[in-house]
C-alpha cells in the first residue's frame, strides 16, 4: 500500500460502471453521483461524501454504490470479494493476510462470509483487484489523516491485464468503523460542477458543513459544537432530539465548553473541530482484521470522554430574555441586580455540568436555603437571595423536574442514582414479542451452549422485512430496522445465526441455502430466497403439531402420553479432569446420556452409559418400556393415546424396529393407539435441547469424576443396565418395508380390520393406510439378554495412566471407584461369563407388565333428550302464516236482524 497521492481527483464514470456491472452480472441503477474530471482538479481533502448504511456492510455497500449506482447490491459484492479470496486466481495473497494465515484460515477467522461481518483492508486489496481499479481511502495513517492507495496491482501478477485504468474508487473512512463515498474533494483554485448521470434527483450527499469533520487542522484542540448541531470528534452527528431529554437535561461529561459574556452565542468555531488519535494495541496494524474494531472500541472511549453540546444549553443561552422579564414580574425583585451576561453565565455553568452532578449540585443548594413562611429561598451570586421561581428561571430548570428533586430530597433520598432511561414503547415490545415467537418457530437450541441457532445463511435485513410485512398486513406500525437489531442484541443476545452447516447434505435447508450461497443472479437468488420462507413455514408448522400434542397431554394426562426421546454424548466434558497438565484427553471415558422428556408430567428421566451398548433401535426400546413402566408405577395406569416425538434418525428411530415395536404395543392392548413423529431433517426439538443445554452448562461449571457423580448432578440419571435384545426378537417376524424414511407421521390404531399403520409425509397431508401389518405375527417368550457389544473398545490402559496422574486430585472412594471399574472392564474384555454377569443386571421383561393396563373408555351416553333435540328442529320448520276475515257485529246490524225476524 503506497501513500503517495494522485495527481488528479479521477472518480469512475459511467462508462466503467456499465461495463463492470456487465463484468460482474449486477444490476445498473443509473443513479450516479460523481464530479465530472476536471484538468486541474488536484486530490485534496474530501468535501462532498455519499453516506452509507451503517449496518457492518458499509464497506461493501460503498463499493457496491461506486460500481452500480445502488448500495443493495452489497451481498453480491461480498460474495464476489470472498470468492476471489478462496480461489486465489491470477491474485497473491501474500503479505497482505496478517500472521501468515492462509485465505482459508483468513475467512473462517474473520467470518467474512457472513452479512454484517466489517470488511478490512484485506478486502479493498481484493475488491481493487477484482474491480480492475484503484481504491483510495481517506484514513488516519500514522499522526495525520491522509490519502492511502490500494492499488489494483497490488495483488495481480504479472501477465494480469488491466481493463481500466484511468479511474478510481475513493473512500472516506475518517471515523474509524465506516466507509462513505467521496464524491468531491476540495479544491481551492477551481470548482467542479456535479454531473448526475442517472433519471431523477442524486442520493442524499453530505459536506464537512453538514455531518462531517474538517480533519486538516490540528489535533490540539478539542472538539467544539456549532449553533445547530452537536458533533463528537470523530465526526458522527450526535445531536440528540428534544425528546431524548428529561426535565433536568441530558449529559455532558466533562465538556471543556468556552463562553465568555462578551461572545455568549459564540459556542462554536467550526474551523476549530479537531479529530482525536485512536490508539492501536501494540501489534495492531490495519492490515488487521480486527483493527476497525479496536477502532470502533476507542471511539466510543472518547465519546465518553469528549461529548456532545447539549441542545438544552443552547436553548438555554437563547432564552435568557425569559428570565429577564420574570424578574420585572417578581415582587421581591430577586434578579434584578443581574445583567443578561450574568444570566447566561449561571446558565452555562449548570448545563454544562454532567446529570448527576447538576442533580447533587440541586441538592447542596437545598442544604444551604433558606425557609421563609413555607418557602424556599436561594442563595445565588454575592450573596443574594432568589425565590423558588426567580431560581428556576435563573438556570432554567423545568418546573416538573424541580418538584421531583425536591420531593425526593424531603423523603430523605441520599443517593443520587443513576439516570432512568425511557420506558420502551408499545411497538417496540410488539417487535420484541414477534421476534421471540419467530425465535421459537424458526431456531434450533443448542444442547451444549443454550443458544438458538437460526438456520445456516439467514439474513437479518429477511427478517426485518418479513416482520414489515406482517405488521403493514395487519395494519399495525413496525419500528425501524435498527430499533429491531438493537431489541435482538439487546433483549435476546442468544438468538443467533449459523455460521457454519453442520448439518446432512439430505437436508432441504442446506441444499437450498449452499445453491444460493453459490449463485449471483437476482433472480435466481430471489426464488431461492422464495424456497427457503416455504420452507421454514412447512417445519413451523411442524412444531405447531407437535406443540399442540405436547399441551393435550399436559390437559388431559389420563387420555394422552407425549414423550420426547433424543441423546446427547459428552464429548467437551469426559470422567476426569482433561483440563490438567499431563492429563491425555483421548484416554478419558466417554459418556453418553439418552434424555426422556415426559411432557405431561414435566419431568426429564435421563439414562447414563459408558457407550458398551451401541446406540440403535435396542436402546431406544428398552428406555421406552422404562418410562411406560414408570407412568405405570406412578399413576396405577397409562393413557389411551401415546404421542412419541424422536430425532429424525434412522439408526436410532425411524427405521422398522421401531415401528415394529409400536404396532406390537397396540396389538398388546399396552395403548390403544401410538403416534411417532418427526421433525424435518436438519431440525431440532428445542424444549429437550434446553433441558441438555443445563446438562451441559453444570459439566462446565464442574469436573464430574466418576459415574455416580454424574447421576448425583442430574438428579433423575440412571445407569443403562439390563438392556434385551429386542430387535433379534421381532426381527423374523418383521415385513419388508420400504419408503418409511421420507413420511414425517406415523399412526398406529385398531379399526374394523385390525391393528393398521398409517403414515402422511406431514401434518398438512391426509393419512394414508398401509394395508399390511408391520408384523406377520405376535412373538412370543421374551427376548435374550442383551451382550454389550463395545466393551474391548474402551480403552482401559489409558484410562488406567489418566487415573494414575489424577490419584492426588480424587478422594479415597473416587480413586478406588475407578480400580474397581476399570479392573471389571478388564474381566469382562477377557470373560463372556462376566459380560453376561453384567449385562444380566436389573434386567427384567417389562412388556407383560404393560398390557391392558391403559385407563378405560370413559364413553358418555351421547344421546340427547328428544325435546331438546326437537328445539333445533322447530328453528328449521317452515311456518304457515295465515289471516281470517273477523265478522264484528254492531247496534244497526243487531237491530236489524231483530226486525228481519219478525
């Protein structure tokens, strides 16, 4: 990187946007914003600057701008960058990656690959490259702020050709942790006018003037604030809105603020703004990745140090005619020795204070007042006295705040404390309340951390916009993008996002996220973008399933079982302690825990093993007729139905065996009718991954030692022992089956014809039957014991050492738990006598103990009376409405017929 400068201030036309644009396959927008060359235009200091998105893509959204016109195109660019990165084509990377790392090492360390990650100067050596253009960047270099230059030949070897050369891409990046386009330089001795070469008005731009800091002037002075807006050295605007104040006024920390009552409205010369040297650590460079964020570390260090001018201040200075005309008004006259320089020198000396101490210089002032017929009255200058009021308009203290102060003071409040913040908004608790349920639907919790992990690739401007779109649906206000970043940093920091797949290829997720990891065009990016929101609505809908399965048995305990089953190895936490010198952590004893998770009960059975048994279908079996025999034992019966939700695996669960296993309980009449369910590949149950992540956080808080100190931790743990093998059992017994893997619900339940499974591919599908049974037949006896198949894996002689290095860190029992354990394990590697011995443990068949133990049909008589049936049925009757002629006899007709009959 050179830092000599050159001659000419030679933005990028649009020629060469166009043509890159077409070069890289990115959308030009027209909307261009540069200065038209001018022959003597020298490269001087910035003066009009095209300000980006401070999102932690600022970099790439200021390349992304200088080359199609639009900062939307930042995604594309990073994907171009890094991509250059890992194929190292026509490109040395040497010298340039700090500590000699390798590009790969580079990209994993950084993260660079993920959205919001800070791009560094590896990235502009790169993005010159790529870009076929040089790069310049107004940064601090050294003791000043000057021009460095990327070069585009930095990196390209010698037999590269450069298609452009004439023209540059110019950055600001004098703050420190953001990149903005420069737009203009200054230039004395001419002017250029702008050329907008795109339809309609240029992006908002801003001048040193406006929001910028003039970084040639020196750095002895400190930062000044101007009569409309407040700055903090590093150039940010930090002028605060009106509501951001409470009735005493914001902070200002340690302002060297100057006014003298010959100048009061003199607050600020901007000609005498100064920038502050950011200090690097010893062995920072800014060929470091991390250098923008020790940047951005001692920036907000000397936003502390150096802050704002307060826009009370200001109003302050400006009303001092207030105060003078209220001490006309007054009838003690209180302030009418006072000039309006003395007025607004008290002024300035309160406002200038921090809050805490403008709050105990109140409260000193109430020690020394005076107290006349119930009235307060203050010593001010000289020592005169003001009244309550004359006082307030003196320093302009808000009546409210005054009260407050003063009431707190009376109760005989000592502490000061501390500021309280603004309570949140009402839509800033609805986004909090959305985010949390989108968490719920959408992540996976992590067994060994607690986070919750969004899936692979997900981007959080997709989820600002899905959050906007269903609140502009439903006719509600959001908040703003950085309101909504700032809830999910602030108020659920363990929500996170994959940065690395760990999950099968077979996975819709994975597959869909790494083509849209690969590809670059819009439209195609579009639809995959499509394809993933379909997707995660169909494995949300999933959890909705199983979560209303999950309150069923919480309601209705004696009608519904829903249980989850899934396991968790020990792999960062083995017996012993790892951590110590000398110790070999390939010779500790690996454990495994199989967690059941009994919904309606809420209670958490977890089953221990040393990983002699292998980790199939049998000890899944064996675990599930545990817990039923558990149910059984607590409550005198079982429930009707049973909902069984397992890991989408088929080594352990969804393969025949199981399936097997479930039909047989229907047709032993243990349940009336058995529901195993799945989620998605690649999906996760987060309420059992919680209840492991404890599992996990209590192995790190502590070293377990032995077996029994494991189960002692978890309080419910059990040792896995007397295990059948129950797969041998049904296994003559089993029909072919094919095709099971893909459904994610099965069902098995009697009808007219028997015991029949049904199966859908998920919850939104209709079942399917199958019309042949899993079993051709009920097997009979029992099944033989079960011979631990891994015991000569373990490897007792390492262990032995471990245990050896470690005798003065046990106690007594601990030491002599791990002779007999190890001398036991050595037996059996030499006898099948003590395998079966051991393995005959505890064993007992609990299937026969099960049948027809189930809670009986509670069938009301559904039949209703027939007057209230009838009472729906007359609402339907089609009424005859009929009117008849009435005769109503009179005087004159009674009369008459008299007369007519004689």
């Amino acid at each position: 990187m050179s830092e000599a400068l050159p001659r000419r201030f030679e933005p990028v036309n649009e020629t060469w946007q166009k043509k890159m644009c077409n070069e890289l396959n990115i959308e030009f927008s027209g909307n261009v914003c540069f200065l038209q060359n001018c022959t003597d235009q020298v490269l001087g200091k910035p003066s009009e600057l095209y300000k980006t998105k401070g999102d932690g893509n600022c970099l790439f959204r200021a390349l992304s701008y200088a080359v199609s016109g639009s900062e939307e195109n930042h995604g594309l660019l990073r994907s171009i960058i890094v991509s250059a990165i890992k194929d190292r084509k026509d490109l040395s990377l040497e010298g340039v990656i700090r500590d000699n790392k390798s590009p790969e090492q580079y990209l994993k360390d950084s993260e660079m690959e993920v959205d919001g990650k800070w791009g560094s100067e590896v990235e502009i050596f790169v993005a010159a490259a790529v870009l076929k253009t040089d790069i310049y960047t107004y940064s601090k270099y050294g003791e000043n702020y000057q021009w460095l230059a990327f070069k585009q030949t930095d990196l390209l070897k010698s037999d590269t050709d450069t298609t452009f050369p004439g023209t540059s891409i110019y950055m600001s990046h004098t703050n420190g942790n953001h990149y903005d386009i420069v737009l203009a330089v200054r230039n004395e001795k001419n002017s250029c006018r702008r050329s907008d070469h795109g339809n309609g008005s240029p992006p908002s731009c801003c001048t040193p003037t406006q929001q910028e800091i003039d970084i040639t002037h020196s750095f002895d002075t400190l930062p000044a604030c101007d009569q409309h807006g407040s700055r903090d050295i590093l150039g940010i605007s930090l002028q605060e809105d009106l509501e951001n104040f409470d009735a005493l006024g914001t902070s200002m920390e340690d302002l060297k603020f100057v006014c003298t009552s010959k100048q009061p409205e003199s607050l600020v010369d901007e000609d005498q703004i100064a920038s502050m040297e950011i200090p690097l650590s010893p062995g920072n460079s800014i060929y470091n990745s991390s250098f923008e964020a020790e940047c951005n570390e001692q920036k907000e260090i000397l936003k502390k140090r150096y802050t704002k001018c307060s826009k009370m201040l200001q109003k302050a200075i400006d009303t001092t005619d207030d105060a003078m005309m209220l001490s006309r008004q007054c009838h003690m006259n209180c302030l009418e020795h006072l000039q309006e320089s003395d007025i607004r020198e008290a002024r300035t000396k309160y406002w200038t204070k921090t809050y805490k101490n403008r709050l105990e210089w109140l409260y000193d002032k109430f020690d020394e007042a005076r107290r006349k017929n119930d009235q307060l009255q203050f010593l001010i200058d000289g020592g005169n006295v003001a009244c309550q009021r004359c006082f307030r308009a003196l320093y302009m203290i808000n009546k409210t705040g005054y009260y407050k102060v003063l009431t707190r003071y009376r109760r005989g409040s000592i502490s000061i404390g501390n500021r309280r913040g603004r309570d949140e908004s009402k839509i800033t608790k609805e986004a909090y309340r959305w985010l949390k349920e989108y968490a719920y639907f959408h992540s996976d919790r992590m067994p060994d951390t607690g986070h919750q992990m969004l899936p692979y690739k997900t981007r959080k401007n997709s989820i600002y916009k899905l959050y906007v779109d269903e609140k502009t649906e439903n006719m509600e206000y959001s908040v703003s993008e950085a309101t909504f970043n700032k809830v999910w940093r602030t108020q659920i920091p363990n929500l996170k996002i994959k940065q690395t797949n760990s999950f099968s290829k077979r996975a819709t997720c994975v597959s869909i996220e790494r083509e849209l990891e690969r590809t670059r065009n819009p439209s195609r990016r579009k639809k995959l973008m499509g394809m993933i929101t379909v997707h995660n609505g169909r494995q949300m809908r999933e959890r909705r399933v199983y979560y209303a399965k999950r309150e069923k048995a919480k309601r209705e305990y004696k009608r519904y079982m829903s249980i989850i089953i899934d396991g968790m190895d020990q792999c960062s936490n083995k017996l012993g302690l790892s951590e110590l010198e000398g110790i070999d952590p390939t010779g500790m004893l690996k454990t495994h825990i199989q967690g059941v998770l009994n919904h309606g009960k809420g209670t958490l059975t977890t089953y221990v093993d040393i990983n002699e048994y292998s980790h199939d279908a049998n000890l899944i079996m064996n675990i599930l007729l545990r817990t039923f025999f558990d149910a059984l034992d607590k409550n005198g019966r079982l429930p009707r139905i049973l909902y069984i939700q397992a890991d989408n695996c088929a080594r352990e669960n969804k393969n025949k065996f199981l399936l097997a296993f479930c039909e047989l309980l229907v047709k032993l009449n243990v349940f009336h009718e058995v529901n195993l369910s799945f989620l998605y590949v690649g999906h996760t149950h987060e309420d059992i991954d919680a209840a492991f992540s404890q599992i996990s956080e209590k192995l790190r808080r502590q070293d377990v030692i032995t077996l029994p100190g494991i189960l002692e931790m978890l309080g419910r743990g059990r040792l896995v022992k007397g295990m059948f093998d129950i797969k041998s059992w049904l296994l003559p017994l089993i029909n072919e089956i094919g095709g099971h893997s893909k459904p994610l619900h099965f069902r098995f339940a009697e009808d007219e014809e028997g015991v029949k499974m049904m199966y859908r591919a998920d919850s939104s599908k209709p079942w399917s039957k199958c019309y042949e049974n899993m079993l051709r037949d009920i097997p009979t006896g029992q099944p033989k014991i079960l011979i631990p198949p891994n015991i000569d894996q373990i490897d007792t002689r390492a262990i032995q050492k471990n245990v050896e290095k470690l005798r003065f860190e046990m106690t007594d029992g601990q030491y002599q738990w791990w002779q007999r354990l190890l001398s036991e394990l050595s037996e059996m590697k030499q006898s099948d006598e003590k395998r079966q011995q051991y393995a005959k443990r505890d064993a007992l068949w609990l299937l026969p103990l099960l049948r027809n133990k189930s809670y009986p049909d509670e069938k009301e008589d559904d039949n209703m009376p027939s007057h209230i049936e009838g009472l729906l049925d007359k609402e339907l009757d089609d009424h005859i409405v009929s009117v008849k002629w009435i005769f109503k006899a009179t005087l004159f007709h009674i009369y008459y017929n008299r007369h007519a009959r004689w």
